[in-house]
C-alpha cells in the first residue's frame, strides 16, 4: 500500500472546487486498494469534507492534530474518542513540527499516538530535525530519540502506524532536500524500526510538488508523500497522484 496525505493546515479552501479539480486532473491513478489518498482539512472542514468526498473513488478522511488527553476541560483541544465518533476518519497527523514548536514533546507525540490506536485511528507520526542539526551531523541521533519516543508503545507493533519524514527546514520553504539526504534519513529510520521488529510504512515530506514527486517517490524505502502547500491546489495535487 502507497499513501499520499494532504495537509491544508489552517486553510479553508473551497471543497467542491477542491474535489472537482482534483477528479478531473487525476485522470488514471492507482486504485484505493493500492494507494490511500488522505486529505486533511482543518477540524471545522473536516464534516463538510466527508460529505462531499462520499461518492469519491479515491479520496479518504484524515484529521491535522489531536489532544493528548481524554475528553474533559481542555478548551480548544479535539479527543482522540471526538475523532472515532467519525466512522470515515481512519488517519490523524502527530508529531508534526508545527506543533512540536508550540510545544508538543516526545513524550505528549507518544501519548496522542497511543490514544489513537486505543480509537483504531491509524497515526502519522512525523519526525524530522532543523536545519541547524543537520549541519551540526547530530541529525541520526535526533531521530533516533524521535523513533525511540513511541517505538516500545503498546500494541506499536500490529498498530498501522505510519512515519512521515519531515526535515523541518524543508517545510513550506520551496526548498526540497536532495535525493541523497532524503534516502539516508529514510534509510536510517527504516533500519531503526527493524531492529526492533517494526514494519512501518515511511513518508517523506517536505516542499513535496508534482516536480519533484516522482523522483522521491522511485526511492525504494519510501511509500508515500505527505503534502503541506501543493496539496491546497486540487489539480497540483492529482498531478501528484499521477506519479505513484
């Protein structure tokens, strides 16, 4: 199974604009049972999505964050129990660097991912370091105390969770990584999993476009892509689907 996620962040688009464009650019892309197209809109779209996507043969529903805590006087925040309430929801991103700036930790990534498992919503755990670690040649041990932040969570193992690799200087800057970094990152967090026994899915994103796509995706370790900007464009992002 391939997966390709789109990310509109804090966008509110026009969803049947989106969704026309979207299938009538896509033309003949891999079928659901080989690829999983993933779109997620902000909370307030989320319904509005699920109701205009229904009769869509490719696309499915994907929520953008999540609490770390059950329901109860967190003003603002959206339970992982809120989310199950949705029965098309099947996905949720955590871990992503916008909000391990605002503060998420290790430790609160591990506790949204294990209270999505608990609803059987599969995480898209994102990790990835700054620019500043990279050059610093600390990037494998950054990811590493990533990985190893949910790699012993309960049930980790027969979950279906998914790893999304973000280098956080490539986010929203147009700024692709090269090919090379991208495949050492990859491989380094493949082979840190199946020390121990972990069979994951990996992503790559970051300034991911229907340019650059399909040479990412010939990477043979990477098995999708997970799109923030380009993914606000419903033809951009089929011609993206094209290239899987």
């Amino acid at each position: 199974m391939k997966y390709l996620i789109a990310n509109w962040k804090m966008n509110s688009l026009d969803i049947t604009d989106w969704i026309s464009k979207f299938e009538n650019n896509c033309g003949e892309i891999c079928p659901k049972e080989a690829l999983q197209i993933i779109v997620c809109p902000n909370f307030l779209q989320i319904p509005f999505f699920i109701e205009k996507s229904a009769f869509s043969k490719y696309l499915s529903t994907g929520s953008q964050d999540v609490s770390d805590q059950d329901p109860g006087p967190f003003t603002g925040q959206v339970s992982s129990k809120h989310l199950s309430k949705f029965s098309e929801i099947h996905y949720c991103i955590v871990g992503h660097s916008e909000q391990r700036m605002l503060g998420d930790t290790n430790s609160t990534v591990f506790q949204k991912t294990q209270k999505l498992i608990n609803e059987k919503i599969s995480p898209i755990v994102c990790v990835g370091e700054s620019l500043e670690i990279k050059k610093s040649g600390d990037r494998e041990n950054f990811l590493l105390k990533q990985l190893e932040s949910f790699s012993n969570l309960e049930n980790f193992k027969s979950s279906s969770m998914i790893i999304a690799y973000e280098p956080i200087w490539a986010i929203g800057t147009g700024i692709s990584a090269e090919i090379s970094s991208i495949r050492e990152s990859i491989d380094f967090i493949k082979a840190t999993l199946e020390t121990r026994n972990i069979q994951s899915k990996i992503l790559y994103g970051g300034s991911v476009n229907a340019a650059n796509s399909k040479e990412i995706l010939a990477e043979k370790n990477i098995s999708g892509l997970l799109v923030g900007n380009a993914s606000l464009d419903g033809e951009e992002f089929a011609k993206i689907a094209q290239n899987f």
